[in-house]
C-alpha cells in the first residue's frame, strides 16, 4: 500500500530517524506515564503513522499496547498497526481483544489483512475471519488460499479498472469520484469481464485528448503476472523494467489484483535474508523470534553436513595419528590451518553468491572468474603460507615443520578460494539456489579437504623418522 | 529513472525471464552472425530496452559490443546501457569510442550520467566531460562534487516545481506541455528562489479544483533530504514513508534534486550487498570484476584477524602439548570441536545481523535474545556432543575422552552462539556496522576460546597419566 503524500496535510511527519523522534518518543511515553490521555491522544492524531509505529518500536515493551489502544479511529490504527515491525506487532496481537480487532482488520487494504492473518494462530484466525462482513470474508479467504511466496499472496485487489469505451475526460472524472481508493498511478482498462487489455497512467491520461477513448490511448502491450508466479520473479520484473505496479491476472486473462513497488521491497529484503540465512547454512524461515525449540530444530539438520564433516576429519586425522604422534606441533597448527583456509573460502563464497543474486556476475564468467580466484588464492596463500611457514621454523625450530605449513596454507587457501567459486556457480547451473552451497557445503569440503591436504604433505615432507618433535 | 508505461506502445515487451527471452536472444544472434544489419536493426527496433539489455547479458561477449553499436539512435541507445549489468556495461564502455559515446552520454538522465563517468578512468571521464555541452557539463561537474554515498551523489536534477500561485488547471497544463520530462508523479512547489514550500501528486491535481492555487492544494509538511543525508537514510526514509520520491534541498531549503523509489531499490541491493560482504569478512567494495590484486589487497588484512587468531589458537595448543602428547586423540577430534562451533556462530550471527538489519531485532531484545541464544546453543550442545562423545567413547574406547570432546561441543556451541548475538548488538550499541563484528571478530574469538577451553576440559577431566592413547 502507498501513502499519498498529500492525504497528510494535518499531520506531521518527523522525517527524521534522530533527535526529533527521539524526543516525540520521550513526550508520549511521559505522556502515557502520567495518564494524561486527552493531550495524548491530541499528539497521536498530529503523529505521521509511520512515525508512532517508529515511537511504537522503541519505548518498553510494556507500553506498547496500552498507547497503541488510545488511538481513537480504526482507519488511523490500521494504518499504524501495518507499519510497525514484527516484534511490536506479535505484541499489539497479543495483547489486543479480539473485540478491538475486529474493526482495525475491516480497515486494512486487503493484502495487508491476508499478511496480518497469516501471522496468528489458526484458530483466532478463523474465529476474527468469522466476525468480518460477509464481502472481506469471502475476498479474504479467496486470497489466503494463494500461496504466500505466490503473486496471488501478496497482491492487494484495490485496483481502478475502466472499460477501453471510456473517454479520457470520462476516466479523469472516474478518478475524482473515487479519491478514497487507494493510490492509483496506473488505470486498467479491461473488457466487460474484466479481461485486462492494455493499461494508461495518470499521466498519460493527462496528455490524452479528453475525447480520446482509452482503447485508443492505452498500452496494449502490458506485464502482466499470473496468480501463481512466484514473489521472486515478481520483484524481478518490477526491479527490470522500473514499474510502479504490476498487474495479476488470473488463467484466462481476468484482472483480479496489483503488486505496488513498496511491496516488492518488501519481497526483496525477504528473499535477500532468506539467502544469507542460507548461506550461514540455517533454513531461510529461521527468525530470532521464534520458540527456541523451533530454532534449535530448524538449525539442527543444517548442522549435520558440519558434523559428518567434521567425523570424516576426525577419521583422517586418526589414520595419521603415526605422523601427529612423531611430530606434535602438527596439531598445534591445525586451527590455524583449517581458520585461513575457512576464512578464504567464506569470502569467496559470499561475493560470488550475492554477485549470482545481483547479476553482476553471471554463468559465462565461469571460466574468467575460476583463474582469477585461482590467482587471489594463490597470492593470499604464498603471503600467509610464507609467513606461517616462517612462524613454524622459529616456534618450533623446523625449517621442514615451517615447510609444511607453509606449503599446507598456500594450497588449501587456493583450493578454498576454488571450490567456493565453483560450487556456488555448478549449483546455479543446475538449478539450484547457489546460497545453499555455501553453508554445509563449501565449509565442510574445505575442512575435510584441507586436513587431508595437511596431513599428506607433512607425511611427504617430513623425514618422519627423524623428524620427531 | 522510471519509465512510463504508455511511452512504449510501439515496442513488444517480453515480460519474462525464461523462454521468450531465450527466443530473443537466439534471433537477435543469429541475425549477428550472419550480418543482417537491416533485420537485426528492425528487431532492436521493436524490442523494449530492459529485454535488449537482458539479451546483452546472455550472448557471447565478443558480440556485445558490435550488437549494441547497431542500435541507430542514441536514445534508445543511453536507455539500454543504464540497463545492461555491470559487466555487459563494462565491455560496452571498453568498446565503445568516445566520438560513438559522447551522443549517448547527452541522452543520459543526469543521475545516470554520473553514475558511469564514475565508473571510467579519470582521463576518460575528463575527455569525455569535455565533449559535453556546456550546460549538461556544469551540472554534471556539480553532481560529481557530491559523494556517492550522498542523497546529492544519487539524485537526478530532473524534476518538475512550479510556484506556489499557480492554479491547479495551469499546472496540469504545464504537465501536458512537458511530455517529455521524466515521469512525474510528483510535482514540487517552489517560491520565486525555487525554495521548497509543498508538494502535490498528479492525482491530488486530479482532484482539486482548476482554480485553485497550489499553495493551498500541496502538502506543506514534507519530507525532505539534504544533499549530504546519507544514501542510506534516503533509502529508510523512502521505504518507512512509502514514497515514489523524496526531494532533495541544500542548506537554504532551495529544491536542487529528487530521487525516485527505482534508484531507493538499488541502494538499498548495494548496501545489503556491502553488509554481507562485512560479514564474510572481507570490504564492502569488493567485486569479483575487480583485477586479482585488487581482490588479494582487499582480502589481505580482513584475513590478518584470522591469522592472528590462528596464531593464538596455536600458541594455546602448544601449551597443551604434554595433553595432546599423551591423549592424541584429541588432536583428531579438533576440526570437529572446532566446526561444530564455527558453524553455530555464523548461523547465530547472521540472524542476528540481518534482524538488526531490517528491524524485525532491536537492541531493546538484547537479554531476552541471549537468552533464548543460550538456550538454543544448549540444545543443540546436548545433542551434538552427546553424539560426539559417543563416537569418541566407540572409536577410542576412552569413555573419558567421549566426555571430555561431547562437553566441549556443548560448551563451545552454547559460547559461540551467545558470542554471535551479543557481539553484533554491542557493535550496533556503540554505532558501529555490526555487520564488521561477524567476520573477523565472532570467528576468530570463538576458535580462540574454543580451542582454550578444549584443552582445559581434557586437563581436568581426564587422568592424564594413565590416560594415555
């Protein structure tokens, strides 16, 4: 939902995320403290609603809903209660009767509704649904039954249609008589059963002739998404071809909703954290806010490709435990070993997979970008194995010990570098969302491979039998 | 820049990333290859820029450079390389002689044009500056004078302000009469000195009536930026208020810019892009399209916590190397003690990074947060190192050793995952990224500590004379 800027004109808006909203914070919790709820409510009516969701959101969690509860109208709580973050919104939730409810939900735009009843428990869901009018229940049991990661969850149906036989003069006024629907930048024209045809903006509308007929001003050739395209894709198209709004259509051509812009930042930050929860190798619902035994079983089997990982290290180790038991200091450099290379690889893995997700990097590179990394790799390694090596030789007296983990860190760095370019890339090759190699994978390989590195070449490079510590 | 739906009539949209563009791409080369310059001109005609540019990035990039060059006007030209990637841009500005680029530049929306002197050479940007006519090349020298990280740096200079006698019939005449002025959905109030007063939308024009005077239609109360506001805060400000755009004043109030909600949406894909780079442990400006040194300089420092916290690590192990002498077994389980942690911290860090990010997490949460953290990293603690220690007890047979490698790992997940949250939150508490906190910080101390408190378990628990391997 847009905010029309000029529907604002009696309030005032901070604009600000400093001092001044940090002292209209201060005013209406003192306010509140003292239960002084006239000059309360006469300051909430002056607040911009973004800015008393930004109040809301940083005084104590005990104040929320009470102050929330002395805003008078329904329209103006709604309009609040879409604009605070998801903590302060599970506590206003919480903490707000079902009775209280009731009126705020009946005010939201529709996809803000469906969001918000997402978020419940089904069975107050069920209960506050039963409680609506008869026309927003069935509209929003028509919109939950989209899948929330669809164009059909997350579009609103406030929408301005016109059929093509309206006039420009026509349609102008169309749009005076309707002021109170939400923002329009753009008018549908559709056919007697609302298939979509072509779409105007207001804009264009302006420079049309006033006898001109919209058929004959519109854009025939219109993007359009279908109920069940994914949010994803959604954004994309928004994001290519700088759109304000998007229509949706359903299979055979009818208009049935809209995705504006500020929803498809919505989308873009969500799938942006779903990637790098991915790449952390956790699920991409996981949120702090969850139970903890949510979180604890959402992360658990993520852990496990560590875990094995980490076994099959472990196993490798023990199969040299001849070499480990001769020369001890081995094991000392074993985190360093296995923190250089990790390190490489995550830096590696993460300008590739956000450079995958952004596009400035694309599947043709593949070669280009594997020598590059193949160079950093080895310039890192030859810096830090020479300096590692050199640490070794005077820690522990070993020009061969110092060779070892010089030579250790010079090739596990490169092949870090390496495999956290390739897997990401062979992972979005074959269709699968690149951000998902990185965590379980990349790491665990690197960990695995470069023990095994470490261990065969100390085995290669030391005189063993005379090498003892 | 947006671009107005209606403007495109004449030209077929593709409106899809999948086959329709693969079709596309296929024609348009092999149109190229077999030199049919007049049918591949007519195609380039009919196709809608964002796709062309959507083309660019999917052919071989020997042809990028000839297929754009057959494009025949500059306009459409300067629209389809503000939408090619980085890299298909890139190539084109490599291959592009100045005499063929200097026309392309003139076309360019001054937002744009700043954007891609900022990417050349400084030679070539002064030579090409000086082609420029006189007047787009004061502007742009005065835009360039803006940091690019600045609401100044961003903004384009093309809006649309009229003062505040004007009527609401002379303004929407005004609009028709600048068709072709960038899209406006806005238009600025301005006094004779073109200091900001108000703002309308073209659909409050719409609404009000002929005669009446903008001064008292337009919303007074308007959010404004200054040209050195962050480009940061610009992109809050747009995304808190759901703005189309936001107007940019300097220190007299003098409306100078405006940025629209199109460039809000690149930022805010950068900065993501920067904080991910920050957790990985690497700076916010590296690309992959960087040269090798570049990337290796970059990386280089970032890198020195982890060696320096390797070196620790190390320097702990070799205080410990009568335990690991004795029991070197614990020497295999290492990686594992050592990943199990590592992963559980990046997991733990980068919720809490990304929640501090988008809001859904504020530092009000920090105890209730930690403790949940700490529960969670109890649960997968028991149940990691519950099955670690068994492996150690059947593979070693030392049921000693099974306790002493299960407690580490609980210990050590629940440290790592409270590190991870508390970290980033006190970073955010004393203003800085906390972002920077997850790569070099939260792994580096946990391997630290991890490591530490290994060895000091083993030493207590087992009875190391006579626990020998």
């Amino acid at each position: 939902m847009f905010i029309d800027v000029s529907k604002t004109s009696p309030t005032q808006i901070i604009g600000d995320t400093g001092a001044k909203l940090r002292k209209l914070t201060e005013t209406i919790e003192r306010l509140h403290v003292r239960g002084a709820t006239r000059p309360l409510e006469k300051i909430i009516h002056k607040v911009y609603p973004a800015d008393l969701a930004s109040v809301l959101a940083s005084i104590p969690e005990v104040h929320v809903a009470p102050i929330f509860h002395t805003i008078p109208e329904a329209e103006l709580a709604a309009d609040v209660l879409i604009q605070v973050n998801d903590r302060v919104q599970r506590i206003i939730l919480a903490e707000t009767p079902d009775a209280q409810l009731t009126p705020i939900l009946e005010k939201l735009p529709p996809d803000e509704r469906v969001l918000l009843i997402r978020e419940m428990e089904p069975e107050r869901a069920e209960r506050l649904l039963s409680e609506l009018e008869k026309a927003s229940q069935k509209e929003l049991e028509k919109l939950l039954s989209y899948h929330p990661d669809t164009a059909g969850g997350i579009m609103t149906t406030e929408f301005f249609d016109l059929t093509g036989d309206t006039t420009a003069d026509q349609a102008i006024r169309a749009v005076r008589e309707h002021a109170e629907v939400e923002m329009v930048y753009y008018l549908y024209v559709t056919d007697a059963e609302h298939k979509l045809e072509g779409v105007i903006s207001i804009r264009q509308l302006l420079l049309a002739k006033p006898q001109a007929l919209l058929r004959d001003v519109m854009n025939a050739r219109i993007i359009t998404v279908s109920t069940d395209t994914s949010r994803e894709s959604v954004a994309a198209l928004v994001d290519k071809y700088r759109l304000l709004a998007i229509p949706v259509v359903d299979e055979s051509q009818h208009l049935v909703g809209m995705i504006t812009v500020d929803d498809v930042i919505d989308v873009l930050e969500t799938e942006t954290t779903q990637d790098m929860l991915r790449m952390a190798g956790t699920d991409k619902a996981e949120i702090l806010t969850h139970s903890t035994f949510r979180i604890a079983w959402i992360r658990l089997p993520w852990l496990l490709a560590a875990f094995i990982g980490g076994l099959a290290a472990t196993w490798i180790v023990r199969n040299f435990e001849g070499v480990l038991t001769q020369v001890i200091a081995l094991g000392a450099f074993l985190p360093v070993v296995m923190g250089m290379a990790g390190n490489v690889g995550v830096q590696t893995a993460t300008v590739t997979v956000r450079g995958l997700a952004t596009g400035s990097l694309d599947l043709r590179d593949v070669w280009g970008v594997l020598y590059k990394e193949l160079r950093v790799g080895l310039i890192l390694g030859v810096f830090y194995g020479f300096t590692l090596g050199l640490f070794g030789w005077f820690m522990f007296g070993s020009l061969d010990l110092g060779g070892v983990v010089g030579f250790t860190i010079l090739g596990n760095m490169t092949g870090a570098a390496l495999l956290a370019v390739a897997l990401p890339m062979l992972f979005q090759r074959i269709g699968a969302d690149p951000a998902i190699a990185t965590g379980p994978f990349v790491t665990t390989a690197i960990d695995v491979f470069g023990v095994l590195n470490y261990f065969m070449l100390a085995t290669l490079l030391l005189d063993l039998p005379g090498a003892g510590s």
